[in-house]
C-alpha cells in the first residue's frame, strides 16, 4: 500500500505554469551569457563565463530541487518563487558587466535567491539539521560571490571560483538520503531546461542573421545551424531517453537515486548547457557570414560545443544504464575535424559537416540500435 501511495505521489506532481514562468529568466540567462562569450571570445573571457554559468545553475537547479519538495500550489510559495524570480532576473541583467562593475548587483541578487530557497527549503519537510547545514553552506557560498563582486579582475573571479568548488562538495556534507526525490517531476523539469537552452541557440541563429539580407547562404546556414540543434535535441530526447531516465531513477533506493541526481542532473546538465552555450556563440558567427571563413575561436566553440554535448550526454547515459553509445562517441571524437572546415573554406562548410555528421550518426543509431 505504501509502495502504490508513493508511486502516485510520482505520477500526480507535474511541472505546473509557474515553475514554466520561471524558466523565462532562465532564457534570459542563458542569452546574456552567450552574448557575453560571443563579445569576449577567448580563454580569458570563457573562464568568466564557465564560472558565472556554474555559480547560476547551482541555485537555478538547487529550485528545481525545492520545487520538487513543495510544489508551488499555494499564494506563499508561489510569491516568493516569483521574488526569486526578481533576483534572477537582476543576475541575467549583471551578467554583460559582472566583471567590469555590475559584480556587486550580481553578489546582491544572488544573496537574495539564496535567502529565499534556504527560507523555503526549511518548510519543505526536510530535517532541521539538513537545512541547517544547506543554508551555512549556501551562505558561505553568497558571501564568497558578494565579496567577488565587490572586486574586479583576477580577485573576483577566484572568489567565485572557490564558489563554484565549495558547490561541488555540498552535497557530501548535507544529508542528501533524508531527501524524497520525486522523479518524474524532477526528470521532466530538467528536460524543460534544456528545451529552454536550445531555444537559446535558436535565437543566436536569429541574432547572427541580423537585418542581413536573406541570401541563398545566410538561409542555407541558418538552416544547418538548426538542423545542429536537432541532432542534439535528438541526443538528449529522440530515444525517449528522458521518460527512460525516469523510470530507471524511480526503481533506486531514495539514497542512491539522490547521489545519481547530483552527478547528473547538477554536474551532467551544467555540462549539457555549456556545450549549448558555445554552440550557440560558434552559429552565431556562422550565420552572420556564411561565405567566408570562421575565426579559429567561434570555429573550434561551434565544434568544442557539440562535441562536448555529446560526450556529457553520453556520460548520462551510461551513468543511467541508456544505450546505444558509441556512435555519439565516434562522432564527438571526430568533430573536432570540422574546424579546419570552417577556418580554411567557409562557415557554411563547418555547419553542413558537423549537421551531416549529426544526422549520419542518428541514422545509424536507429536502424542498428534495437528500443
């Protein structure tokens, strides 16, 4: 009886209209941090990017994990949802200039969203110990990130540096096993992400088209850059994988379906959204001149972007026993080959191989892999 009550439970909670409404920030986010990495497109200005997108997603995730505790169905949960919602909204804003005077606006926001979740996650039924010690760690984490932003430079992004790394040994020292994860929201919720994350990349072709006139290349080339996407819309979800993940998270003990959350779910996901990211940064320059050679740096973010997509998907499979893989794996280890392609012919040249390579890849995938 217990057994039925909680699969129930499962399939009763879905992702409602609010929690949606929240994701558009994260749009947002995601287009400020694209348009950040576009503008400053070397080691200097990814290493901002890679530690602002891990600061952020640490506390995106860390509401789908409360939502997933208390679902917004009351006034009080939702207004404050929509308070964090505010503070987020002020982080997207900060990031063009979180390193060049805006890092205090982000620190303050940030401290905010923080407060918010750690309030909200202390009704959630969670033991008061557990909360405790989420809310120290997350504390420590918003005094590393405001004090960052109250600095420039090196400094600043050591500080959130040691942010970030203070993120990845939280969950060993909070009592993740106390935790109901609820699966089926919690699967459904992150795929919404991603969904948003290639949204994202939709906008960037848009964005690199501009008001350029729409030319037999600049169409071709928006077209591939969609289809690119498509392969990796299809890499995550084209096998059912997501309602497959599902079903394999809900079948574990509560302790170990939370550990396999964290690593994929957290760390799995933040890499899925990087690879987005410099997907999107490398079609943006792709379709704003088809007929000519890329620039090393969008050309390798455009290959280095799908490949790594690839490979991140690839380890969430197999860490949720999905199959086939191989494929993918041959196929990210030869991406990198399409840089010469767009270095030395024409962006359109490295966008119809890396999609060419895409589609191959999944063809085989379905007539060789049986479901």
């Amino acid at each position: 009886m217990i057994a039925d009550t909680e699969q129930q439970a499962e399939a009763d909670l879905r992702v409602s209209p609010l929690e949606l409404f929240f994701d558009l920030v994260f749009v947002f986010t995601v287009t400020q941090l694209t348009a950040s990495l576009a503008e400053h497109l070397t080691a200097g200005g990814l290493a901002r990017v890679l530690v602002m997108l891990a600061v952020i997603w640490w506390m995106y995730d860390a509401f789908i994990w409360l939502a997933n505790a208390m679902p917004p169905t009351t006034h009080p949960r939702r207004g404050l949802l929509l308070v964090a919602m505010a503070g987020f909204l002020v982080v997207a804003l900060s990031v063009p200039h979180a390193f060049e005077g805006s890092g205090t606006a982000f620190g303050l926001a940030y401290l905010l969203v923080i407060a918010v979740h750690t309030g909200m996650f202390a009704g959630a039924g969670v033991p008061a110990r557990s909360v405790a010690r989420m809310g120290a760690l997350n504390l420590l984490n918003a005094a590393l990130v405001v004090t960052g932003g109250y600095l420039e430079g090196t400094t600043q992004l050591l500080l959130w540096a040691a942010s970030v790394g203070l993120q990845f040994v939280t969950p060993y020292l909070v009592d993740l096993p106390q935790f109901q994860l609820r699966s089926a929201h919690f699967v459904e919720r992150h795929g919404l992400v991603v969904i948003v994350a290639f949204g994202e990349s939709v906008i960037a072709i848009g964005v690199g088209a501009g008001h350029a006139a729409l030319s037999v290349p600049v169409v071709g080339a928006a077209l591939l850059a969609l289809a690119v996407c498509v392969g990796l819309w299809w890499a995550y979800f084209g096998r059912d994988d997501d309602e497959r993940a599902g079903h394999y998270l809900a079948g574990l003990p509560g302790a170990r379906r939370n550990q396999l959350a964290i690593r994929v779910y957290n760390i799995g996901h933040y890499l899925l959204l990087l690879g987005i990211l410099l997907l999107a940064t490398g079609a943006k320059s792709a379709v704003a001149d088809p007929g000519s050679p890329l620039d090393p740096a969008p050309a390798t973010a455009l290959a280095a972007g799908t490949c790594l997509f690839l490979l991140a998907d690839t380890a969430i499979r197999r860490t949720l026993t999905l199959t086939p893989n191989t494929p993918r794996l041959l196929a990210a280890a030869l991406l990198p080959t399409t840089i010469p392609l767009g270095t030395h012919h024409s962006a359109l040249t490295q966008t119809a191989a890396t999609a060419a390579l895409l589609a191959a890849t999944f063809t085989y995938e379905e007539r060789r892999a049986p479901r």
